[in-house]
C-alpha cells in the first residue's frame, strides 16, 4: 500500500475513532482534528459538531453549562458557525463565563486565537430581551472552534436538549442533576440509546450519549424545524394540568377580571369612536391599539410594564399589546379572556405533558352574543396591522392554547382558510404576437397580510420588480386597494404586455390559460417523504380568465373541463372551460381544506397535486380562418 493510501486510510481512522472518543476538555485540541478534512457521517457537510456537552443542574442554583467544539471544513461555513448570538430574557437569566478559541494549524504548529472580552457583546434587544453576540476570531477553511458559556437562570430552567444541528454532530452529551422524578421525552427520527442514571445523597445524575447524528435537513411546506429536529425535553412530573395552568393565571392581577391601571383603561376607552354592535366595537377597538402601539417583536405572557407606559411609548411586547385590547374590550362590555399558547417557533405543545414552560405568548378570546344563544367567539392578536381583527398571526396557529379563566378549557388555533382570487382579460395582437391583458389579485386572510408586509418592506419599487420574477410581462401595477384597511380585501391591479405563456406558429396560436397561480412541483418530485407536510393555512385559489379571440381566428382545440377531489375531501380541483361568441371563459379552483398531511399520506398528496399541475399546463389551440 502506498503511502498516500495509507495517509488517507489513517485519516478516515482517526475521524471515525474521534467520533467515538467524546468530548475533551477546553483548549484539547488534536493534531487530527486539524488535519481532518471532510465528514465521515456526511462527505458534504460544510461543517461537523465534534462534541457537544450540555450540563443542568437544579439542584444547586439552577444551572446550564455549554461547551461545543466545531471542525470548519468549507469556507460558506465560516460566517454561519464563526459567529454566535442567543437572545435571553433580562430578567430571569444570567450569562457568565463566556469563553471561545480558534485553532489553526500553521507549518505544522497549532495556534490558537483567544476570544477578547472586549469583543463578546451583550446588547438590548427590546424591552424585555438581551442579545448575547460574539465572532470568534481567525476562522478559516480548516478552523477548529469552540466555546462555552454558563447560565444562571432566577426562575424555571430550559429543560430542553437539541442534539441535532443542521450540519453532522460526531457526539452530543446532556447530563441533568436534580432531586425531582421527571419524564423524559425524544423527538426527531434521531433516536437516543445511551442512557444512565446514577443516584448519591438522594441527588440523581442522568446522562444521556448520542453519537453520529447526521445533520438535520428541511423539506419544503415542512413544520417549523424545533418540531422535527432531534430534541431530548424533560418534564418535571408535578400536579400540573393544562386545565391548572388556566386556573393559576386566572389570578394574575393582568389576567384577571379586573384590568390594571383602571384610570388609564377609563380614559383611553372615551377616545374610541365605538359603534352599535358587540362584533363593530370589537374591530374600533382593536384597530385603535394596532393604530397607537406597535409590537416591537418580542413574544411573551405577562406584561412587564403597566398600560400608560406602553401607550405612551407607542410599542411593547406581544402580551402588553394583547392585554391592552382585553382590558378596553372588557371596559366595552365585552366578555374577554387571555389564552396562553405556543408559537410556532416554539413549538407545538407536548399535550401528555403540562408546562408552563411550553407557553410562550398570549392571545385574547372574545365572547360575542348570538342569536342562536350559543357563543360566538373570536380569537384576537393585534400585534400585527395588517390582518384584519377575525385572523390571528400565522406565528399563533400551532395546536391549542389555554383559556385562562375560572373555567379553563383547550383552545384549538386552527387557522381559518385564507383566499386568492384572480380575474385575467386577455386579448391577442396576432400583428405583434403579443398578449395583452389585466389582472386583478384579490387577497384575503393571512394572504392578504403578507402581501401588505411585502409592500410595507420593500415599496411598490422592489415589490414591482420582484413581480416581474413571476411575470415577466408585467408592465405597470396601477392600482392598489385597501392597503392600510386591513378590515377588507387587498386588491391589486397590473397589466400585461408580451408573449409569455403564448406562442405564434404559422397560422396557430398556443396559448396557456394561466398567467398566474400555477402550483410549481418543487415538493412533489420525490417519490418519498420524511416529514410532515404543512400547507398552513389551508385556502381556496380562485382562477378566472376571459380571453377574447382576435378576428379571423377560431378555437381549434380546448382542454377538457374536469374535476377530481382526494377521497377524503380534504383536498379539490376544478377545471372549467367553456367558449361563447369569440369569448373563451375560463375557471378553476383549487381548494385545501386541510392544512397538515402526515408523511404516511404524502404519496396520495403527491398524486393528487401531479395531476392538477398536470392539467394547469394544458393549451387552448387557436387556429387562423
């Protein structure tokens, strides 16, 4: 054997037998962790975890420690894993003892770049949250990094262990001490095997080992990743109930029946134009407090500042927004409740398990009166301006939330189905070989408040410029409606110039009905799946075309219309094509009704979703008299 085969025989060796050799201690850093230049779990991976080693403690002091070492094995990943940043409430945390290096090897020597305190920054993020940031120093192609840190938490510790990253992780190690019994539960396809518990002075100590865990991969319409990534969580066991959690909140001064700062609420009600009609005074006064106080991003339960300083500042969190508008819709008669739920960032909640630490932001349920003398209720988020006040942030919509009341109950945040609907007038110029045409988008539910979000980021400018990636015939958008009314449908009206979609061959025209809303099969090309499919919101797509035949041309060829629905009804298709004079009128819809399909379901999904994009590609055939 040569010597270059032995060289790199030796190398494969010594990545796979580092893999199994666990963590070391800090600064440890191997000539073969140097040398090394790709992943033996993954040959593409940008980057690998050599080890990471969590450690809680509850019983003295509630306590986490962090210590993670990281091989650079390409240079896109020198930003993504050279730089950190946490964000971390100010008052529960306490971060200290932050340390991080850089390891290089230079002719043959390994130096090792220091993290300076001057260069770790910790910053306000927004009223209740710091930002934690630093850049290690001297990463390049070839790197060895490493930090650690530890965190002293005031209150309830996060009990949770992600040992899956998005690049492979050769061993990640989480050790929890306490005196409580406790549950511990595994998510992600990553299972974990290695398991002990040892017990001294009535103090336990568990550890758990996983090893070669490869990276973690998103595929697209998926749940947010902190669902699916591999995550060990511990529950404390306890007297919790979901139905206790809404009970014990029910106490809280900002909770409960009465609103705080009473002469702040009285006041600030008198300015409110309010209509006749529970459901009208629901919108005035939500519609105030979107006007007065804008969300400044941070999500959290309980207010920390009182009515009169939010307003006066003109932004706060998510629960000094919401609690704000239960307080005056309360002061309007109304019957209003908090409901504690989990973002979807923060995950669905583990129902078999009650936390408080599951919750992470609030809501507000309104109760209106009905003639049927049932309830009609309405769920109300105001941190975002341009949703209309009958739909909640798509951020909220994540399982169930908890009714904070004397009577609690689960909350399902389902959300309801959000619309488009298209209406094209399309006329040829057989002369020029053109189409030209209108369109008019219709926009309504979560739909329409992203693409008030997309004006608002980038201007009718960029958004214009950005519509020509979708179509390319764009001429002018010349009118937007209802822009600033999140109470009503946005509008949008463009023209159309061009030949895309249209081709002219001797004495025939080809021409495909849709110039928008077509499905693109990026989801749909492989036969299997490993992840849940999440359409969310479910919606209905609404086509409608009428394309007038030029003068000396006849329809030599339609598609056929057609319709086909999943056998579970959660999911139609409709396809309808009809010539009358010189005019081709032309609809289809397609309509969701379910959101989330579960990966056993995708091949059912794929087919039904194939054969829509199928029939979205069919051409009208015109031909010259």
């Amino acid at each position: 054997m040569n010597r270059l085969l032995i060289f790199l025989f030796g190398l494969v060796l010594n990545l796979t037998a580092h893999g199994q050799t666990g963590p070391k201690e800090f600064g440890k850093v191997s000539l073969d962790e140097l040398t090394s230049t790709r992943c033996t779990i993954d040959s593409t991976a940008i980057a690998v975890v050599l080890f990471d080693v969590g450690k809680v403690d509850v019983v003295f002091g509630n306590m986490f420690e962090r210590h993670i070492r990281i091989k650079i094995l390409k240079k896109e990943a020198v930003d993504q894993w050279g730089n950190f940043s946490m964000f971390y409430s100010r008052k529960r945390v306490n971060i200290s003892r932050v340390k991080g290096a850089t390891y290089n090897l230079v002719n043959g020597k390994i130096i090792e770049s220091t993290l300076e305190s001057k260069s770790i920054f910790e910053s306000k993020h927004n009223s209740s949250t710091n930002e934690l940031k630093f850049a290690l120093p001297n990463v390049v192609e070839g790197s060895v990094i490493e930090y650690s840190y530890l965190i002293r938490y005031g209150a309830d510790v996060n009990l949770a262990w992600q040992y899956q990253q998005s690049i492979p992780t050769y061993w990640s190690e989480y050790i929890f001490r306490g005196k409580l019994p406790f549950e511990s539960l595994v998510q992600g396809s990553v299972p974990i095997t290695d398991h002990t518990e040892t017990s001294r002075n009535g103090i336990k100590t568990n550890t758990w080992k996983v090893k070669n865990i490869p990276a973690f991969h998103e595929e697209p319409y998926s749940l947010p990743s902190i669902n699916l990534i591999g995550t060990l969580n511990i529950y404390i066991w306890g007297s919790d109930s979901w139905e206790w959690i809404g009970h014990r909140y029910d106490y809280l001064e900002t909770y409960g029946s009465e609103p705080q700062d009473t002469v702040f609420v009285n006041s600030t009600f008198k300015k409110i134009k309010i209509p006749a009609g529970a459901r009208e005074a629901i919108d005035s006064i939500v519609h105030f407090v979107k006007k007065k106080v804008k969300w400044d991003g941070f999500t959290d339960k309980v207010p920390d500042r009182d009515f009169k300083e939010v307003f006066e500042s003109s932004k706060g969190s998510s629960s000094e927004v919401n609690m704000m508008v239960m307080a005056l819709l309360k002061r309007g008669g109304i019957k209003a409740y908090p409901v504690l739920i989990s973002t979807r960032k923060n995950g669905i909640l583990q129902m078999s398990h009650p936390s408080i630490d599951q919750l992470n932001d609030v809501i507000v349920l309104a109760v209106l009166p009905s003639k049927t003398g049932k309830e009609d209720r309405l769920l109300i988020d105001a941190t975002d301006p341009k949703l209309a006040t009958e739909f909640i942030p798509f951020r909220c919509h994540n399982g169930y939330g908890v009714l904070v009341s004397k009577n609690p109950e689960l909350i399902p945040l389902v959300p309801p189905k959000s619309k488009t609907v298209d209406d094209v007038k399309l006329r040829f110029d057989p002369a020029e070989q053109t189409v030209i045409g209108e369109i008019e988008e219709s926009h309504y539910g979560l739909f329409a408040s992203d693409k008030r979000k997309d004006f608002q980021d980038w201007g009718l400018e960029k958004f214009t410029e950005r519509m020509h990636l979708e179509l390319p015939d764009l001429t002018d958008i010349y009118s937007v409606e209802y822009l600033d009314d999140s109470r009503k449908p946005l509008k949008i009206k463009m023209k159309v110039n061009g030949a895309n979609g249209v081709s002219f061959s001797n004495d025939l025209i080809y021409l495909n009905p849709y110039l928008t809303s077509k499905i693109e099969n990026t989801i749909f090309k492989g036969e299997t799946r490993k992840l849940v499919i999440d359409f969310s919101p479910s919606f209905d797509q609404f086509y409608i075309s009428k394309i007038d035949i030029p003068e000396n041309y006849q329809v030599e060829e339609m598609p056929k219309s057609t319709s086909f629905t999943l056998t579970d009804g959660s999911a139609k298709f409709v396809y309808g094509v009809t010539l009358i004079g010189n005019t081709i009128n032309f609809v289809s819809q397609l309509m969701v009704n379910r959101a989330v399909y579960q990966p056993d379901e995708y091949p059912t999904i794929r087919e039904f979703f194939l054969r829509v994009i199928a029939k979205q590609e069919e051409q009208i055939v015109l031909r010259k008299k």
